[in-house]
C-alpha cells in the first residue's frame, strides 16, 4: 500500500483539549452525590421524572440517561408501575463501566489510554497472526479514507475509531471485540479530543497516518510482534500529543 508519509514535522508541546461538562453528567454527579452520601436514604423513591427535570431545568432525554447510569451502577433500581428507588449497599452489584466523561479529566484521559495500550496491542498482535484478505482489505480501505480526510475532523474520527475496530475484530477473540465495542462510546471521545488536538498543530495528524500505517503494514506481513510495538508506540505517542507523559 503506498500512502504519503512525512516525517519533518517539527516538534511541539500540545496541550490537552478539554470539554465542558455534559448535562447528564453533571445530573449524574448531584444524583450520586446525594445517594452515596445518604441525604437520600436506602429504600427512597426519587422524585418522577417530570419533577427531575424541572429541578434540575434539562430535558427528559438527559434525566433518563441520568437514570439509565445510575441504574448501570446499581446504586438506584426501577420498580414496574411505582418509581426509580435508592438500593440498600448490600443490594449494590457494582458494574465495570465507562462513561464520555472518563474521556475529559487528564487524569482519566491517561487511564483510558494506558489501559487501551494493553488491551489494543495485544488486538493489533492477534490480528498479525488471524487476519484474513477481507480483513486486510477492510483495513486498507479505511487507511485510505484516514489519508483523504486531512482536517475532516468527522471523518477522521469516524475512520480512526473503525480501524481500531476493525483490528479488533481481525484478532479473532469475541471477548476482545466485545470490550473494544463496549469502550466504542469513550474511544470515539478520546479520539475525536486527540484529532482535535492534532488538527491544530502542523504535522501532527500526518505523523498519526504514519503511524497508522506502520501499524497496518506489520498486520499484513503477519508479524506479531512488529504490530504489538507499533500499536503500543502509536497509543503512547498519542498520549505524548496531548500532553498526557
């Protein structure tokens, strides 16, 4: 596959881009606060979801996703035809989840990157050892779609998250899919906060294609552990471009 590569970019020091807090998350917080800090007791029925939004002035879209996460985490309950209830602790099954806002703090910014180095890399080897022509045909044609998109911010976001999907799906291992489909949500944050960073400083979005490449190039040549040191360098260099080592 032949695909422009410059290597001259000059060096910068980005800084990490960060968002203003979604509405449900900030819904989420009060409600949660309140919960864990027992100003609404173990067994209480919140208030309806009209008198939510009006409290908190948002759509009802935004207190049922509210609701919807608080129910994710166990720390709440929905009882058919009576209401939305406070758990008692030992009734809570904590669940492992992650929201768009574990992609807007640095702090979880480098969380979710150090664990999508361990998980993507070991994707990425898979892949150099199962992948199939579809697979690699699949790749390629998104690598052309990251190459044509320049400054497209939608595109290259939609096309970057694809790729790293689309390895995960070449591994071969349905558990590994499924995880990297259940971070799809936080990914696609973290990579749109990534190229929106790289859009901004020269260079920088051609040395990620670069990488890119690299990382494809050793899945198609088959080599295990050419692919595991490309993705693990892409992940940690991404990191560097937002200001996150």
């Amino acid at each position: 596959m032949q695909l422009s590569r410059r290597t001259n970019a000059v060096k910068i020091h980005a800084q990490p881009i960060v968002r203003p807090e979604r509405l449900s998350d900030q819904v989420i917080e009060s409600l949660r606060s309140d919960v864990e800090s027992g100003r609404v007791q173990p067994g209480a029925r919140l208030p309806s979801e009209k008198e939510l939004t009006e409290s908190f002035n948002v759509s009802r879209t935004v207190i049922r996703e509210a609701i919807w996460r608080l129910q994710a985490d166990g720390l709440v309950v929905s009882r058919q035809g009576s209401g939305i209830y406070v758990t008692h602790p030992s009734e809570v099954v904590r669940s492992f989840r992650l929201g768009l806002q574990d992609a807007k703090s640095k702090t979880s910014t480098r969380e979710l990157y150090e664990l999508r180095i361990g998980v993507e890399s070991q994707a990425a080897s898979l892949a150099a050892q199962r992948r199939t022509k579809g697979d690699l045909t699949a790749l390629e044609k998104l690598l052309k779609v990251l190459s044509s998109s320049g400054h497209d911010l939608q595109s290259g976001v939609q096309a970057d998250v694809r790729f790293h999907h689309m390895i995960a799906k070449s591994s071969k291992n349905v558990a590994l899919l499924r995880f990297e489909e259940f971070l799809a949500s936080v990914l696609t944050e973290a990579v749109r906060l990534a190229r929106e960073n790289s859009s901004r400083h020269e260079g920088l979005t051609d040395l990620a294609l670069d990488e890119h490449v690299e990382i494809f190039e050793a899945i198609r040549q088959g080599d295990p552990d050419k692919a595991r040191t490309a993705m693990h360098e892409h992940l940690v260099r991404a990191q560097g471009r937002l200001g996150l080592l």
